[in-house]
C-alpha cells in the first residue's frame, strides 16, 4: 500500500468498504480522516442511511435516463441505452487551491489581451473550429473511415477525450502513449505562456 494509501480497516461507516489500493484520495487522509474541506460532507454523509443514499442514486440514475443523458455503445448486441457514468457526491475543491489556479489564469489572459487586442475574438472561433475538429459528438471511427486520420493524430485534444472515453464508458486504461503526448503539449504549452508572460511583464505599467 503506498504511501497515500487509505486503509478501509481504518474508516467509519459507510466507508468501512472504501479501499483505493495505493491511489490518492482526496476526501480522506492516508490516516482515514477526512480532509478539511470535506469534514461537513463527511458527517452528514455517516449521518443518512444507505437506503436513503440508494435511494438518492436511483431517482438520479431515473432522471439521467427521462432526461436523455446517455450513451449508446455502437456494436453492442444488446442496443440498450445507458447513462452516463457520474459520482453522486461533489467533488470540492478547496479556495485556496482554486484561488491559485484563478491567479494564474488570470495572469495568461491579462497579458494575452494586453497584446493582443482582438484575442478573444480569435480564440472564440478558434476553439470552435477545433472543437469540431475532436471527435466528440461523433465517433472517431469516421474520421479514421475518411481517410483523414491525421487530423485526430495532430489534435492533442483528441488524445485527451479519446482517453476519457475509454476509461469512463469502456473500462479501458488510458494508453501510455497517448497520455504522454499530451502531457509533452500540455508542458510545451506551459512553458512557452511562461516565457512569454514574464518577457512582457516589464511592459505592462505602460500598457495599463
């Protein structure tokens, strides 16, 4: 068990069965205690009844599928339509972390529009150019059929939702491969905001 390992043994209900084997949690330190920012979440959730939180579960799984959230496998022999599959329980994040990351986005964005006056503009059809270009309200397989399957291979975006794909409505591991290469354009990225951002920060007094 590694070192972030949660041990069920060490849980109260209703988690007494919860065993990540290794993983992160982010609800619960490797003691079992529950994280601050999900202490309030915790006792109430030790506080209702399983059946209630059945209860809770199926009248969500019942309004995923009145309200049309599902998926259809293609191939599958059975045809039989299914929701998507999602987490009852909220995932938190903490201000501090959130407000961390407002910052810097922040930071990008200012010194893109500082520079470059009609970015949002650009970017607005820009990302919906590419949106359309990731298979993602249509399977992947067209393209492939289409014979222009080196679109999906120059889309890092691609890789990403492929992934994801795979993993929540298939079962399948990501492919190392694919995960790589996306982490390689998401440091490339990161790397290049970086310099870019800190070259223009001396100008930005001017500017403003």
């Amino acid at each position: 068990m590694g070192p972030h390992a949660v041990s069920s043994s060490s849980l109260l209900p209703p988690f007494e069965r919860y065993d990540l084997h290794g993983a992160f949690d982010e609800m619960f330190t490797p003691d079992g205690e529950p994280r601050d920012h999900y202490r309030v979440l915790a006792a109430r959730l030790r506080e209702i009844p399983i059946r209630e939180l059945q209860r809770h579960q199926q009248a969500a799984d019942r309004a995923f599928l009145t309200q049309g959230i599902t998926f259809t496998v293609y191939g599958d022999g059975q045809g039989t339509e299914r929701i998507f599959p999602y987490d009852l329980l909220p995932r938190i994040v903490p201000s501090g972390e959130w407000e961390h990351l407002e910052r810097g986005l922040q930071q990008r964005i200012h010194a893109l529009n500082l520079f470059l006056r009609d970015i949002y503009h650009v970017m607005g059809v820009a990302l919906q150019v590419w949106m359309f270009l990731t298979p993602i309200f249509y399977p992947a397989r067209k393209v492939v059929e289409a014979k222009m399957g080196w679109v999906l291979q120059v889309n890092p975006m691609y890789w990403l939702i492929d992934s994801y794909r795979n993993a929540l409505l298939y079962g399948m591991w990501p492919k190392v491969m694919a995960v790589t290469s996306f982490g390689a354009v998401a440091l490339l990225v990161f790397v290049l905001g970086s310099t870019f951002f800190l070259r223009q920060k001396p100008r930005f007094p001017d500017l403003l």
